[in-house]
C-alpha cells in the first residue's frame, strides 16, 4: 500500500513537471513602457468573432455541399478587404481554446499552457493588456471572457456587458439563440450610444482620445459546437456576424459624424473550429483565424503579382502571430505598448507622416521587447551561481545593459533620417531579442530534465526493487551488524544530497514544486542504495522463475527486458499510428496462445481459446475505424440492446428467470431500456432543432445517475466474482447509450467480453505452469513470477486501448460534445468536461475489476500486479516528455503536450479506479483465492 500511494502521489507531482519544464509563464514585472506618442486614431473597435475559421471567412464557395450558398459568404467583410482594408491570416498556439486566443489578442503574450487550468474566467497571473492601457475600454460578450481583463485593471478603466450564462444553449434553434448572442451584444453597443445622448459624461468620455471598443461574437462558437463549421448553421452565422460588422459601423458613422475617421477596426478571431465541431488542439483549421484592418491608421490594400491560391484575392496578404495584433491597437492608439508584449507590429498601418512614423513605431516595438529581456535577464543573473548570458544581447563594456549597443545605433539611424536602415536594424533586434527571451526561458530545461530523468528511471529501479524484495521471493542477503557505519551510509549521502539540492534551488529562488521534483529521485535513488548493502547483487533486480527457482540468467533477464522496452515503445508509436493497437489484438489473441502455450492446453480448453481469439480479433476493429464519426442513432441503439442482450444472457446464466426478475439487474435492465428511449426521443429532437425537452433532460440524468449507483448500493448482495463483473457492466451501459455518437457502446460491449475472457485464459495458463510444480496448498498466495511481467504489459496494453479503442480521440480536444447535450444544453464547460471524462472512466472501472479478480485469481497479493505495471509504464512516460515541444507547428505542439498528459494521466486513472476495482470486489476475491472453483459462480 505505501508503494502504491508513493508512486500515485509522485506521478501526480511530476505531471507538473513538463509545464515548468516546457511552458513557464513568460510574465514578469517592473519593465518601463513606450509608446509612439503620436496616435492615428482616437478610438478603435475589436470584434472578434469567437471560434470563425479564415477559411472559411475568405474563401469563394466555402459550402459546396449547401444547396444554394453563396460565393461570397461574407460579402461586407470581403469588401472591405477588396476597398479600403488590410487583412491576412493570424495564427494561433495552443491551447486553441478562448482564454489564452483573448490573452494574445488584447495583452500580446503567450501564457503557459497549464494557465487554462488556473482559471476560465480569471487571471492565474497579473498581466497588462491594451485595455490596461486605454483611456477606456467599453466591453460587450460573454461573462467567460470579459471580466478576466477587468481584474485588476483600474477602476473605471475596463466596463463590461455581460449577458446571462444561461443564454449560451448550444442546442436550441440557430437564429433563436445562437446569433441572438450576438444580436446582444450589438443592441448593448446601440443602448450605450443612446444613453450618451442625454448623458455628457458619458458622451464626453465616449468622445476622448483613446477608447477601445471590444465586442466578443459568441455565436459563431457555440453554432460551431453544435453543428460543426460545414452546416449550413455556420454559414448562416457568418453571414450574421458580417452583417453585424456592417451594423456596427454604420453606428460609430452615425454616433461620431466627422469624427469618424478617426476610428479603426480590427476584425479576428480568438481560434478557428476543426471539422468535428472542436477546438483544442493544434490542427490547421483551430490555428488559422481571419484578420481584417481597416479605419484610421489602417493602410488599404496592395495589389499582388499572383492571386492567392487559397482566398483568390490580387490583394497582399500578411500572415501574423496572434499576438501582433495587441501593439498594432496600442500603435494605432499611440498609448503604452502592454508591458508583456512580445508580437511584432505587423505592416499594416498607414501614417501621415510615411517612413519616419513607420520607424518609431518599429523602434518602440524593439525596445518594449528588449525591456522584457534586460528584466529577465537581471533576475536570472540574481539568482544563479554561474550565469551564462545571451551571447548576442551580452555587451563587453560592464556599465552598458544588453542591447544597449543597437539601441543607440536605431537612436542614430533616427537623428541621421535613415528610415529604413532603423527599420531593418529594429526588426533584426526584435528576432534577436526574442531569441535571447526564447534562451531565458529554456534556461534551465537543462537541470529540470535531468531531474525529471533521474525521478523517473529512480522510481522505475526503486518499485522494481520494492515488488521483487516483497513479493518476488528475494531475501536481503546482507551482513552488515546493526552498528554498522556502512549500513548507515545511504541515509547520509541521502540526507546530504537533499541539504545540497535544496541550498542550491533555494539560491536560485526556484519554485517550490522544484524541490519535490528533487526529493523523489533523491529518495528513490537513495533507497536503492540502501537495498545494494543488504542484497547480493543484481540479483535484487532479476525476477525469479517461480518459488523455489533460482533467478533466471542474465542473458535472458537482458533478452526479456528488451522484450519489455520494445512493447512499451510500440505502445509510444500506437498514439500516433492507431493501427497498432489492432496488431497488439492480433498478438495477443493469436500469436501469443500459438507460440508460448503447450498444444495439450489449447486443445483442453479450445472454446475458450476460441472465444479469446474471436474477441481481440473483433476489439481491434475499433481503433481502426475513423476518428471523425458523424452522430449515427441507429449504432447506438444497437449498442444498447447489444448491451442488454449480454446482460440478459450473463444472468441466465448464472441464476436463471426467477433470478433474474427478483435480482437488482432486472433494475439495471429497466434503467438501460429507459436509457435508449429518452437518447432516440432526445436526439430527434436536437436535430429537428427543437432544443432539449426539459423531461428528456430530467430522464435522462435519472437513467445516468440511478445506473451507477445501483451496484454500490447492491453490492453487499453479491458474493460471488461474475454477477459482480455483470453489475458493473450493467451499470455503465446508460452511459454508453446517452454519451454515445457512434459505436462507442460496441466498443464497450467487445472491450468487456474481453477483459473477462482474460481472467479465464490467464487462470488456465497459470493453472497449467503450477501443475508442473510440486503440489502446495491452492489458497497459499504465492510470489511473483517472471511471467507476471508479460501479464503486466497486457494490462498496460488495455489500459491504453481503453482510452485510444472506440476511434473517436485524436487528441485531449478531440472529444465530440453532442452526447453532451442530451444532459446539457447550457454552456457549461466543466459540467461537460466532467462528463467526457466520465465517459472516459467507464471502461477503467470494468478493467480494474477484472484486474483484481484476475491478481485473486492467479492467488497473488493485492495490486502487486498493478505494482508492477506501474514500475513500467515510465519507459513510455519518459519517452513522451523527451518528445515534448514547445517549437515547430502547433500541431506538433499540441500532440506533444497531450501524449504525455494522457500517458501520465492514464495510470493515475487506473491507479484511484483500482482501489475502487478492490473495494467494489471485496467479499469475492477472498472465496476465489480460497477456492477457485467459485470463479464461475
């Protein structure tokens, strides 16, 4: 028990490593701020429109498959483009997701990525922005976003509109809902021009210098969700958001009269939407958002030599970071440039003054970048013992700060009137300078990765340890006395490596979560030299064959562990190539029993080799069907009655009609039927549009709530393993009915035949290699074998396909929402989350359990044989975090981050469902261990 909580509390800590590691927050503080000093415009208006792909914005004929849709599904936004603006194509970095999009839009910065779990709706760290720097900023949209920008702002300085969260239905009818957000938000811009008509302090601060405008378009997101960006919904949505454009300017022409021409807007979006309705990830169609530049300030469009392939436009298109729009605004505004601002002032604006005005901007864009590096630079030199700094930023003389060289070359190259040479030298010492902030933050990845490595190949060698000392049959061997100064070493040389570590972190103020990531390895390395004093040997390491054997040979301990890194690293591949989890199946069912079993025991028992093979041949169907999966209400229904039948059968079985009826599954069968009645009523009804009926919902989360909770309120009634296992089956079938879009509930169906079959053939193996043996006691739990290692990789091998195998995930984001709404038609992203993750759960709960009846069943302790698959899941666990990238395309980005989450996270999963699996199974193991001919009872 104290392996298992040491090894689940250090996976939990150590997920944290890959974001201190990869993806630390680039905020810091006490940076002087500039500006140009020289506005072009007094006033600027932000509309973002929430979750709209550039595609599908600029492109000609983007619907074909939508009888009678226009060429031009935008046309007010594509006349400005074509007349008087600039656009091009603003890209995004993960997490696609609207928080962090807003944060690079409005403060110019990238936030770590783990800053989406520190909160929605407010800010993890304080950060400036381009309504921090405004006069005032009048903000109209979501309460999701508008008031993490009002947080800590002045007061007075940033002024929200919110509607109500419960508006945000994703299921109710398109022009009814959807656009009505939006319809919202421009009526709210509408009422607050009108009440500055009798109200001159708030004409008057309508009317000063310096006013952003920002109006937050919801619909196109939640339109999006609900009905993926190729219906017909979406286009129809575009086509209201571009009339809300129109709208909107003809109420700031109306408001402001000849004023007008000193307003400029900037049309984007926070993140695009993936063909199946989702955003998340790093795929082209989340990263690519539109951006359209217009109004005061604002260059018009330049002719090109060749139209563009993908917009058919003889226009120039500028493709941007996301984050260079926050200084374009600032520029545009002439106020301070947010202190964190790292995007580079896109070449879009227009000044009256031409060159000059266009190489001070370029000047201010440098050294507000360049500020940021010189701070970085000074803590980093404060808190290190031996500082190595940029190199190209690093000056000789010791009274000049980095960069001051080239600064005082771009304020010569401005006195002389070389326009251009002070542009070209201040974008070289942006790039430069972000290269330098680039070398700061990686700094110390160095350090970390070591110690990351070192925890987890500590903990790799320590569980191994730990497993074969307890339950491995080895003896500690050493014959040091009690007072020995040797046996007291480890401890000593471990007490000084911590002191050391953590002077040395506490001198370079490192956080806190540093010094846990140094305790581990430091215990695990140290208990392992502890075990060399007291043991003979490798032979510490080296499982035994069996009781009484003698460790097995070197050679093939070395042949056996290669085995094992080479299954674990197939594992790594099938993450990106899915076919693989198939051929494991394909292994496992047939490879496996025809290689390495005798032939007496296959004929002995050849229906139940049959029905093995049969069941991975089938499971492995799933992880090669497509990962996008349109909503098909006839696989799920039969996934459903599927579900019933085998249970129907699995209670027939074991007791018969009256059983059955007088049993808590026939509850359970009740609940199942109820389950697909409400499913089919209510996704006709979410198709048709019609929003979800309040008792669909009622029933619905009845069904959800009751079927789960059946089997623990039963669960005293139940002594024997398979009712038990067919309790729990029952019990998540609802879920795989109201959750399903597809096949899900097939999946759950094969992936649970199999698991039982699993426990039947492990026992016949085991059966058959102890009756070679000397007879001993059948309720003796004995040690483990080097067999269990092989049955260990099976189970990891489940574990992933429990997650990978229904072929609706490609990635953390990848997950469809519209099973969600037939329990949720609100907004709500937890609420949601919480119920994919719950879903995701399902199959763990029956794969624990089978787990646990299968380590009773082949009479060894309780979750040794989960022990020792935790021992070797961090060969896959550290290939992941090696693999990690915060360069390259966001695809590569996204996917790195997500592998190492979801193969950290997965054994955490199994790990808490395990105890459950033990929990939900007591009472019927012990009668198995002691009497295996109750397994079938």
């Amino acid at each position: 028990m104290f392996l298992l909580l040491l090894g689940l509390v250090f996976h939990l800590v150590y997920i944290m490593s890959v974001f201190d590691c990869y993806f630390t927050s680039p905020v810091v503080h006490g940076m002087k701020q500039f500006s140009t000093e020289t506005p072009q415009a007094d006033r600027v208006v932000l509309i973002v429109g929430d979750g709209l792909r550039a595609d599908l914005l600029f492109n000609l004929h983007p619907f074909p498959t939508i009888p009678g849709s226009p060429e031009i599904v935008a046309p007010h936004l594509r006349s400005i483009v074509e007349t008087r603006g600039a656009f091009g194509i603003s890209h995004t970095r993960v997490p696609t997701e609207s928080r962090p999009g807003h944060v690079a839009i409005i403060a110019g910065m990238y936030e770590d990525v783990s800053a989406v779990t520190k909160g929605w709706k407010t800010n993890p760290v304080d950060f400036d922005s381009v309504f921090n720097q405004s006069h005032v900023t009048f903000s109209f949209g979501s309460p999701d976003i508008l008031p993490m920008f009002a947080r800590g702002a002045d007061p007075g300085k940033v002024l929200t509109w919110c509607y109500d969260e419960e508006a945000e239905d994703f299921t109710k009818g398109l022009f009814l809902h959807a656009t009505a957000l939006d319809t919202w938000v421009l009526e709210r811009l509408q009422s607050l021009f009108q009440n500055a008509t009798t109200d001159s302090n708030l004409n008057d601060q309508l009317r000063t210098p310096g006013v952003v405008f920002f109006l937050h378009l919801l619909g196109l997101d939640t339109t999006g969700h609900s009905y993926r960006p190729h219906s017909k919904e979406y286009m129809a949505n575009i086509q209201h958001v571009d009339h809300i454009v129109k709208q909107t300017e003809e109420l700031f022409a109306t408001f402001y009269g000849a004023e007008n021409d000193k307003t400029a807007y900037i049309f984007t979006a926070d993140h695009g939407m993936s063909n199946l309705g989702n955003h998340g990830d790093g795929d082209p169609d989340n990263t690519r958002t539109p951006l359209i530049a217009w109004g005061s300030g604002i260059r018009g469009p330049l002719p090109a030599k060749s139209p563009s392939a993908a917009w058919n436009l003889m226009l120039q298109g500028h493709d941007v970071s996301q984050a260079d729009i926050a200084p374009l605004m600032s520029t545009v505004l002439g106020r301070n440039v947010p202190a964190n601002s790292v995007g580079v002032l896109p070449d879009v604006y227009a000044y009256m003054d031409g060159n000059e005005m266009k190489a001070r901007a370029s000047v201010i864009n440098a050294k507000v970048i360049l500020e940021q590096y010189r701070v970085k630079h000074f803590i980093k030199a404060a808190h290190s013992l031996s500082y190595a700094p940029f190199s190209a930023l690093h000056s000789i003389a010791p009274d000049k700060s980095p960069g001051a060289v080239e600064i005082e070359f771009l304020e010569q190259s401005l006195m002389a009137g070389d326009w251009q040479e002070a542009q070209r030298k201040s974008a070289e010492l942006i790039e430069t300078t972000l290269n330098g902030l680039r070398y700061l933050q990686t700094y110390d990845q160095w350090l970390l990765r070591a110690i990351v490595t070192a925890g987890y190949t500590g903990w790799a060698v320590y569980s191994a340890l730990f497993v074969t000392t307890r339950h491995g049959g080895l003896i500690p061997t050493g014959t040091y006395p009690n007072n020995s100064l040797l046996r007291r070493l480890p401890r000593f040389i471990t007490l000084l490596a911590f002191i050391g570590s953590s002077l040395l972190l506490a001198v370079r103020r490192s956080p806190l979560t540093y010094y846990a990531y140094v305790a581990f390895p430091i215990y695990f390395w140290g208990e392992v030299l502890q075990a060399i004093f007291l043991t003979s040997g490798y032979g510490a390491l080296i499982p035994h064959r069996g009781q009484g054997s003698t460790p097995v040979s070197l050679g093939m301990f070395c042949l056996r562990a290669a085995a094992v890194i080479l299954s674990l690293q197939a594992m790594v591949a099938g993450y990106t190539h899915r076919s693989i989890w198939s051929i494991g199946f394909l292994l496992i069912g047939f490879a496996w029993p025809l290689l390495s079993l005798r032939s007496a025991v296959l004929k002995r028992d050849m229906g139940l080799w049959g029905a093995w093979s049969i069941s991975c041949l089938i499971t492995g169907v799933f992880p090669l069907l497509p990962v996008e999966q349109m909503e098909r209400i006839a696989m799920v229904l039969s996934g459903g009655m599927l579900i019933l039948a085998a249970g129907i059968w699995g209670i027939f079985r074991t007791g018969g009609a009256t059983t059955f009826i007088n049993s808590h599954h026939f509850h359970q069968a009740i609940i199942i039927l109820a389950s697909m009645a409400v499913t089919y009523s209510s996704v006709l009804s979410l198709q048709g549009k019609h929003g979800l009926p309040l008792s669909n919902q009622i029933i619905g989360w009845l069904c959800f709530v009751l079927a789960t909770v059946v089997p623990f309120i039963n669960r005293s009634r139940t002594t024997a393993p398979f009712p038990r296992l067919l309790g729990l089956f029952l019990a998540f079938g609802p879920c795989f009915i109201i959750l399903s879009i597809s096949v899900e509930g097939l999946f759950y169906l094969s992936f649970s035949t199999t698991l039982l079959l699993w426990i039947e053939v492990e026992g016949t193996v085991r059966e058959d290699a102890l009756s070679s043996q000397v007879a001993r006691p059948i309720s003796r739990l004995v040690t483990l074998r080097a067999d269990d290692i092989r049955i260990s990789l099976f189970f990891l091998f489940f574990v992933q396909v429990a997650f990978f195998g229904t072929g609706n995930v490609a990635s953390i984001s990848s997950f469809y929402l519209e099973p969600v709404y037939r329990l949720v038609p609100v907004f709500n992203p937890f609420l949601m989350a919480t119920l994919l993750v719950f879903k995701i759960v399902a199959p763990y709960v029956m794969l624990s359990a089978a787990f646990a009846t299968l380590t009773a069943r082949l009479h060894l302790p309780p979750f040794s044989l989960f022990l020792v698959a935790l021992s070797l899941t961090d060969g896959m666990t550290l290939t992941f975090f090696y693999n990690v990238t915060d360069t390259g395309s966001w695809l590569e980005i996204g996917q790195t981050i997500s592998f190492f989450c979801i193969t950290s996270l997965l054994l955490v999963w199994s790990a808490g469902i395990c105890f459950a699996g033990e929990w939900l199974m007591l009472g019927t193991l012990r009668e198995m261990q002691d009497d295996p001919a109750k397994k079938d009872n």
